[in-house]
C-alpha cells in the first residue's frame, strides 16, 4: 500500500469514513444516533418539566412571598423582611412543636422499620397461610386514616372505652389515653408505628426477595451464626432500601397532619402539637399567614438537609 493511500485511509477515518466506501463508521453513526435520541428524550420531558416547575413553582414563590410579609389570607401585607422567621424562631410554642416532632419523626420511622423488619423476617421463613397473613397486615396502611383513628378513638378516647375499662378491672387504675399530655404523646406514637409498620414491611421484603439464599449457606458453612448473618449479610444488602425508606417515612412523619389531628387535634394542652398542626393553626386559626408559613419553610429545609444526609449515605452503602 502506498504512503498516499494510507494517508488517503487515515483521513477518511477521521472524518469518520469507513475504509472502502462512502459511509461513516459504526462508532460515527452511534453517536449520531446518541444525539438524537438525547434530544428526542430531551423535547418528550420538557413539557413535563414545565409543568412540574409551575405547579410547585409558583405556590412556592407566592409562599416566599406571604413569609416576608405581614399580611393575612386577603391580603399580602407590607414587607417585613425576616421578622416572621425571628418570631417564629423565639416562639415557645415552636420549640415546643419542634421536640414533639422530632420524638414524633424517631419513633415514627425507627418504630415502623424495626416492625416492617421483624415481620418482614418473619414472612420470609415460609409461615403457613403466609399470604393471607400478609394481607392482613397491610389493613393499618390500606384501610383510611379516618376509619383507623375513629378506631383508635373508640378504643382509648374515654374512661369507658375498651383499653382503659380493661385496666380498669384488672386493678390498675383507668388511664386517660387521650387526656393526659404523656400518654396522648405515646399513644399518637403508637398509632402512627401501627399504620406506618406496613410501608416498611413491604420496602424490607422487596430488599429482602433480592437476596441470594446461597450467601447465607456459605456462610453457614463457615460458621456464621444466626445474628451474624443478619448484621454482616442481611443489614448491609438491604441496606439502600433502608435508607430509601428512612428518607421517605421522615417525609411522611414531619408532614402528617390528619394522624395527630384526628387524634388528639393538637392536644391535651398542646402536648401532640406538631410543626405541620402549629402550622395549620397558626394560618388557619389565628390567621397569621406570615408566621404559619415561615414555620413550613422551616420544615421544608430541615427535611432537605436530612433527606441530602440520608441519600449520601445510600451512595455509600454499597456491597462489595
């Protein structure tokens, strides 16, 4: 071959011309073919895109815009500036709202999970009537939330409901469930771990159906114990979802609204009083827009800041 035919060749290829004939190489057309199907993905989201961006868009910007202002729910107001954050901020009955939701958020999301989990466990060693068990134990999360705690109510509400007649005649005194600031804050826990606890059994047993059954073999035949295998096998494969789960029920937790105020509203002397009810209460009831929604922006960074630790920590949790 002569040096000008090989010269001819090489600049053919550059120009991404196969050698012998007039067309562009495999990897020419493949990236053609990657452009375009990049700007037809790009044109088919845009209208979406869009749409997303004005539907929460703009309620976020008219949100922004009633925080930095003294105004109500007819009225903008005059600017102020930060003064509704500083108020919020030196608020009592904030800090007050922000202790009860956090313990409300931790036995939420770690109480759910820990049950999910266990059942999840349980569902995997092939019970008899497995199935139908699971359908059950989906009922707290299918059924309303209305129905659960008109439920709830009917079982905790007053003196002659059924829990507390039951304590009642076993000589243990009758508890006021709802009445008393302590146990109301335990019992909104509990009820909101009893209609949580199915989320996080199903996000557990979808992690837990990808799981190979040959790990845990080699690792019996190593000498792996039972709990061995859960810490060092089970936590660590499973261990995305949980995180995925974790950031979602966070999500779930702090927002809930109908769970405490279908409850207990709030009460007993603001004891079950949320951030999300403060909230509502604040805009709603005493009509002070500016402070109600400076406590949801509040609420919005804090889970931004948690859910960005979380979703690091998902990056990281990879299995080797």
């Amino acid at each position: 071959m002569s040096s000008t035919t090989a010269q001819s060749g090489l600049a053919r290829a550059r120009r991404g011309v196969a050698p012998g004939g007039s067309g562009t190489l495999p990897g020419k057309r493949k990236s053609k073919l990657s452009a375009q199907a990049t700007r037809t993905f790009f044109w088919l989201l845009l209208p979406s895109v869009v749409l997303l961006v004005l539907i929460h868009g703009y309620p976020l910007v008219y949100a922004a815009v009633q925080a930095t202002h003294d105004g109500n729910l007819l009225q903008t107001g005059n600017f102020i500036g930060g003064e509704n954050f500083a108020t919020v901020l030196t608020s009592p009955a904030f800090w007050k709202a922000a202790q009860f939701t956090l313990w409300f958020t931790i036995v939420g999301v770690f109480g759910s999970w820990l049950v999910g989990l266990g059942l999840a466990l349980l569902l995997r060693t092939k019970i008899p009537a497995g199935n139908t068990f699971k359908v059950l134990l989906l009922l707290p999360w299918v059924v309303p939330i209305v129905v659960s705690s008109t439920a709830w109510n009917w079982l905790v509400a007053t003196p002659d409901s059924l829990i507390p007649s039951m304590f009642r005649n076993l000589g243990l005194g009758t508890p006021l469930f709802l009445a008393d600031p302590t146990l109301a804050s335990i019992t909104v826990m509990a009820f909101k771990v009893w209609v949580s606890f199915p989320f996080m059994m199903m996000m557990t047993s979808a992690a837990l159906a990808s799981v190979d059954e040959t790990v845990y073999e080699a690792a019996s035949m190593d000498g792996a114990s039972r709990w061995q295998q859960f810490t060092h096998i089970t936590l660590p494969l499973i261990a995305r979802s949980t995180y995925i789960s974790w950031i979602l029920m966070t999500i779930f937790c702090v927002n809930d609204f109908p769970t405490i105020y279908l409850l207990t509203g709030g009460g007993p002397v603001s004891a079950t009083t949320s951030l999300v009810v403060l909230a509502y209460r604040t805009v709603f009831q005493d009509f002070a827009t500016g402070p109600g929604v400076a406590i949801a922006f509040l609420m919005t960074m804090t889970l931004v800041v948690i859910s960005v630790i979380l979703y690091r920590q998902i990056r990281k949790s990879s299995v080797e």
